[in-house]
C-alpha cells in the first residue's frame, strides 16, 4: 500500500505538496519513526534526481525500508549485502515494469547504455540462495525469475542489434 501511495505522490501528482502531506500523514500514523524516515529520505532523493547507479540505488533505500518495517535488520547485517540485494530488486522491479516506466517518463535502467552489466548480473543471481528463508519467497521467487526471463531477453536483444551493426560496418 505505501508503495503505491509513494507512486502516487511522486510520479502521478509529481509532488503536489497536498500529495506529499497525505503521504506523510500516511507514513506518521502506519509505520515505525525509522521506517517513516526512511520513505522520506527516498521520496526526497527521487523528486530531486540523487539516485545513483542509473537509478538502481533507490532500491537500496526501499529494501532499506522493508527490512526495518519487517524487524529483519539483523538478518541483513551485512551492509554490502543490503546494498547489492537492493540494486538487484530494483533492476527486476524496472524490468517487470519497463513498458509503464517507459510510457510514464519514469526512471528505469533500461533506458541507459550500461544496462548489458545489469541484465547479465541479474541472470547469474541465486536469490534462491539467500532468500531460501523469506516470508514470501515464491511470490519473489516468481517475481525474480520472469525478470531473469526478461533480462535474457533484453539482452538476446542487445546481442542482435551489435552482430547487425557488426554486419554493416563490414559492407
């Protein structure tokens, strides 16, 4: 639900502030301070264009903030791991929502030229591996597989328009 509210504030209404208030009445009253804190700072590097990494980095600030909701901090100690997971859910959330993304103006790594890197790493991830002992893991299973399956694709894709540029520049 915060997910949506948070599309809805910031790429629907584009930071309306009576939309950003709802927002933040929303988070005051349904989540931990440090979770609220959390959502504020991603909502503030989104309207101000601070994610880095093609825009990957946000996923961080929201894996960030679904562990603290969870209470799962501890079984993320390790802040690389947070971090790489983070980039890694947030290439498969722009990948299954490439088409949206794209028809909305929005942000998604796709649109870049070093998305090769992040379409091949996303295939060799064995989320299965560490998420072996989530929650939820066949919904995310589900949603990390399709998106290794799009990201073949894409870069099936990829590999074709090079080997037809290769095929021109030879004439």
């Amino acid at each position: 639900m915060l997910a949506s509210v948070f599309d809805l504030a910031s790429d629907t209404l584009k930071y309306e502030e009576a939309a950003l208030r709802q927002f933040v009445r929303l988070i005051d009253q349904t989540v931990e301070a440090r979770v609220a804190a959390t959502l504020l700072t991603l909502m503030e590097q989104k309207r101000s264009g601070a994610f880095g990494l093609d825009g990957l980095e946000r996923g961080v600030g929201a894996f960030r903030a679904v562990l603290s909701h969870l209470r799962s901090d501890e079984a993320w100690a390790d802040e690389t791991e947070v971090f790489s997971t983070g980039i890694r859910l947030q290439i498969v959330d722009d990948l299954l929502d490439y088409k949206k993304d794209l028809k909305r103006g929005q942000l998604n790594f796709l649109q870049n030229n070093r998305q090769r890197g992040y379409l091949e790493d996303i295939i060799k991830w064995d989320y299965q591996r560490r998420f072996h002992n989530s929650v939820y893991p066949l919904v995310l299973f589900a949603a990390v597989k399709r998106a290794q399956h799009v990201a073949q694709i894409s870069l099936s894709g990829i590999e074709s328009k090079t080997e037809n540029l290769d095929r021109v520049g030879s004439f």
